[in-house]
C-alpha cells in the first residue's frame, strides 16, 4: 500500500528530532520534513504561500484566521513551542518606568504586535499589574536590525491600535538603547542587555514570577501549535491522528534521552537537577499535548484574543482543533 506524501516545516527541536531522524514514523505517511532556522520564515511561507501540507504556526496568527471563519487551515493540539514571557519585557531606565502601570502612554518597541509573543506578554500585564496601555504607541520592527519582522499575513485587528512601523535606521535594541522606546517587548533577549547600563528587564525575579503563575493558574505560554493545509486534511482525515502519535511518540524518546544519566544530552552542566525542579513544577511533563492537559493556558489565550482584539469571541476549544481520538489519551 502505497504512502501519503506530506511535507512538514518545523524548527528544529528535541522533541521533533525523532521525526526527523526517521526514529518515528507518521503512520501511513511518507513525511518530507523540512526543517528551517526561524519561525517567522515558515509562519510567512505557510499563510502567505500555503507552501506546507502541513507546518508549526503562530497560534496567534491561526487563531485569529480561525476567528474569521474559512480559515485554510485546521490544527492538531500539538504545541512544539511555549515560553515563559515575563523575562521578555526591557526597558530604558531613563524612561521613568519603575513599574508596570508607567508602559501605559510610552512608546514600545515590538516586532509584531500581533506576535504571539508580545499577545502574551500583554495579556499577562493586563490581568496581573491592570495596565491597560492607554496612549501608548507601538513601533514595530526586527530587534537585531533595522528591517522588517519578516512578511506576515496575519489579518488585521477588529479595532486600530497606534502602530508605527520603524522606519528610523536602527534596530528596535537600538532605539531602546538610544533612549528613542521607552521599552521592548519581543521574543528574544536584546543584545544591549546587559552591555548597556541603561537597558534593563522591568521584572529582574522573571523566574519566580513565571513559576508562581504556572503553580496558582496552570498557564505556560503556547507560542507555536502544528496546523494544516484544509484542503490537504480534507482529503485525508486520518492523517491528523497519524501526525498527532507521531508527535507524542517523539516528544516521548525525546524526554527518555533528556533524563538519561550516563551522558548529558546538552552542554547544562545541572540539567538533570534542573529536571528535578521541572518535573515537581510540571508533574513530570512540562509540554503535554491535547486540549484537556493544556485548557487553562487554552483558555487564557482566549481571553487575551478578544480583550486585544484578535477575535470578537472565544472560540470553543474543541472546535479550534480538527478530532484527533489519540489526543483524548493525553
């Protein structure tokens, strides 16, 4: 019997490596794994180009397209990438913030404002610290140079937000160091951080901040999920299935190599007892899959959807993913 041919786009991962190594196979599937350096890259060739049978995506950006209604694509909850977003907020000590509440009315620098990213970190400021943001503006661009964040297609906000594109020359860790943005809300660390004394984070204990939200609400930001093609899983439903075992076959091998003893997989010299603290935090798996497992971070981006305009109402979180029987396992 012959195979499926699908192409897949991811980053590259541990736990996806096994996929790409051919460790695991998808059943039923002759997988073309394509792994590429950025997200952003495969983000704009997958919803600008639908180049992908299938790809990781923004789950900001699939959401807001599934909020619209004919969205071309549909999801699995797989969710290859999720960070912890309070460590992601820099500041210009000389801009007078001192606390949460002094962003409203400053001038932020963000590479998208639609980015999963800086939706979470919004959302965390909004419920946690009341800042509403009112009069701020927004200057969108790259923070290692002075171009674009990438070619997104992500559609427009329900309501206008202040968003200037930057368009000064410097990169936006730049115009922070400069003093030109009051703060810097992206992904990635600045590299004036620590190199410049005027840059700084506006929460230094990030850590014990993002440990104590996990442990009192169960949120652990979800940046990227694996969507695909509608027209390709309309033709092939049982492939969704396949994908999402296959997914959770590699994460497992990848999480058995993590904890092995006999040689460190990675060059962190407490890796293990860093798993210790990880597991008694996340109850021996910090990046489940399936809906119920991850419902209050679900949930939570949700609300940050419509209160920042993404979407006019949350969207049932069974009918944000196509039917997957092995996730009801997980």
């Amino acid at each position: 019997m012959s195979r499926l041919p699908l192409t897949l786009a991811t980053c590259r991962y541990d736990r996806t490596e096994a996929l790409r190594s051919g460790e695991v196979r998808v059943e039923g599937v002759d997988l073309n794994l394509l792994t590429l350096g950025h997200g952003r890259e495969i983000f704009d060739r997958m919803v600008g180009g639908l180049e992908f049978d299938a790809s990781e995506l923004s789950i900001s950006e699939y959401t807001a397209l599934a909020g619209r209604g004919n969205s071309p694509f549909v999801a699995i909850p797989v969710f290859v990438s999720r960070v912890f977003r309070h460590g992601y907020v820099f500041i210009n000590k000389k801009s007078g913030i001192k606390s949460p509440k002094d962003l409203n009315g400053k001038r932020i620098g963000v590479p998208l404002y639609t980015q999963s990213a800086a939706l979470w970190v919004r959302g965390h400021l909004a419920s946690q610290y009341g800042v509403t943001f009112k009069g701020a503006t927004w200057v969108q661009g790259a923070v290692e140079s002075a171009d674009t964040h990438g070619k997104p297609s992500a559609p427009p906000l329900l309501k206008s937000v202040p968003i200037e594109q930057n368009h000064s020359g410097y990169s936006l860790d730049e115009l922070l160091a400069r003093g030109e943005i009051d703060a810097l809300i992206g992904s990635r660390k600045p590299a004036s951080l620590g190199k410049h004394p005027d840059v700084a984070r506006l929460f230094p204990n990030f850590r014990a901040l993002e440990r104590e939200m996990f442990v009192k609400e169960k949120i652990f930001p979800i940046m990227h999920l694996i969507a695909l093609n509608r027209g390709f899983y309309e033709r092939n439903r049982w492939v969704a299935n396949s994908l999402f075992r296959a997914f959770v076959e590699a994460k497992r091998l990848a999480m058995a190599r993590m904890r092995y003893a006999g040689s460190l997989n990675t060059m962190m010299p407490w890796q293990l007892e860093e798993i210790e603290e990880i597991d008694e935090v996340f109850g021996g798996d910090a990046f489940p899959y399936g809906i119920q497992a991850n419902r209050p971070t679900l949930e939570a981006l949700m609300r940050h959807m419509v209160e920042q305009n993404f979407i006019k109402k949350a969207i049932p979180l069974e009918e944000l993913f196509v039917p997957t029987p092995g996730a009801m396992e997980h």
